[in-house]
C-alpha cells in the first residue's frame, strides 16, 4: 500500500534533467537553504554543476564533502524540512561499502542496509517536527518494515511507502518518514538502528 498523498502543487522541482548528480530538491519555501552531502568529491563536483544551471544562487547553495550528514547535525537538528536521501541499497559483500571505487555508489553491504542503518539516527536527528519529512530510496531487499518498526519504536518516526516503481531488475520504493515527537539528544544513545532490532 501506497501513502495516498502527493507533494504540493505549488512545489518546485529543481534538477538536472539527465538525474546525473542525483540531486533533486523539492520545496514550497520562497528562499529555501539547500544542503548536499557526499562523500565523493565528484559528486560534489555535479551537484555545483546542476545547482548553477538550475538558477540556484550560491549562497542558498551548500556542499558538504562528509560522511552522509555529519557535518550538519550540530547545526541542523530538528530543522530541515525536505530530506532526500538516495543510499546505495544494493546487497553486496562488506567489503565494497565505502570503498574509492564507483561500487561505493551501489555498494549496500548486508540487506543492503549498512549505509542506510547509519544514516537513519541521523535522519530522526535532522527532522522538523512536526513538518519535516524525508524521502528515502530502499528496495524489497532492505526489509523496508523492519526500517519503520525500528524507526518508530527508537525516534518516533512514522515511515510509509510513498511509491514504488520497477527500475529494470528491481523495484524501488520511496519510504516517507515524518516525525510524530521533537527528537531529543537521548534519542541517538549511540547507535546504529540496526543495533534496536537485535
């Protein structure tokens, strides 16, 4: 079952056409902030790239060279509004995950999941209550229930499938998160949310 509800009529969509930076920011705001994390520089590179040519102004343009959001939680907790967030989901070995490699950008280790349970504490953490909310690409393979009961059950983040489509050999699903509480410090307590369904 999919959320039945859409984005607002009078957002706006803002991308390259050819999706070759894997940036798209949606937004209803007059003068939206827009951050891009990534680990990869030439991802970064891109990113620039597609926000020039979008008309976005620079200085309501930052790029992080980080480890997914790192460099924005102290600033940005509990204020983003929109989050996007496309991890590479695919199972494959450990061993590829986070490699220098193109393999990084697909490599999901384990369910396809290793990246994504890293990055979901950070998702609860970045999240406006009660207006934000993240899009999050998974596939059947990620257990996507397992990723909302913990989400749920940890952070007070109602997850659902907003839709889901067949990309050649697999089907992509986007998981709407919205929080139901402010997020607190204590909500972190170190870790993974991997580590709440054990």
């Amino acid at each position: 079952e999919v959320a039945n509800d859409t984005i607002p009529a009078n957002a706006r969509k803002e991308g390259d056409e050819n999706n070759s930076a894997d940036i798209t920011t949606i937004t209803t705001a007059t003068n939206p902030l827009h951050y891009v994390t990534d680990i990869n520089s030439d991802a970064i590179r891109i990113a620039k790239s597609t926000a020039e040519k979008n008309g976005i102004p620079v200085p309501d343009f930052q790029t992080h060279q980080c480890d997914l959001a790192s460099t924005l939680l102290e600033t940005l907790t509990n204020k983003v509004d929109i989050l996007i967030f496309n991890p590479p989901y695919v199972p494959t070995p450990d061993v590829e995950v986070g490699s220098s490699g193109i393999e990084a950008s697909w490599a999901g280790g384990t369910n396809g999941r290793i990246v994504l349970d890293r990055a979901l504490p950070q998702v609860a953490q970045l999240l406006a209550y009660p207006h934000g909310v993240a899009y999050v690409v998974v596939v059947d393979d990620n257990f996507p229930e397992e990723v909302a009961r913990a989400m749920d059950e940890r952070y007070g983040v109602r997850v659902v499938p907003w839709m889901r489509r067949r990309a050649r050999n697999e089907f992509l699903t986007i998981l709407k998160m919205t929080p139901t509480r402010q997020f607190c410090d204590g909500d972190v307590g170190g870790r993974d949310i991997g580590d709440v369904l054990k």
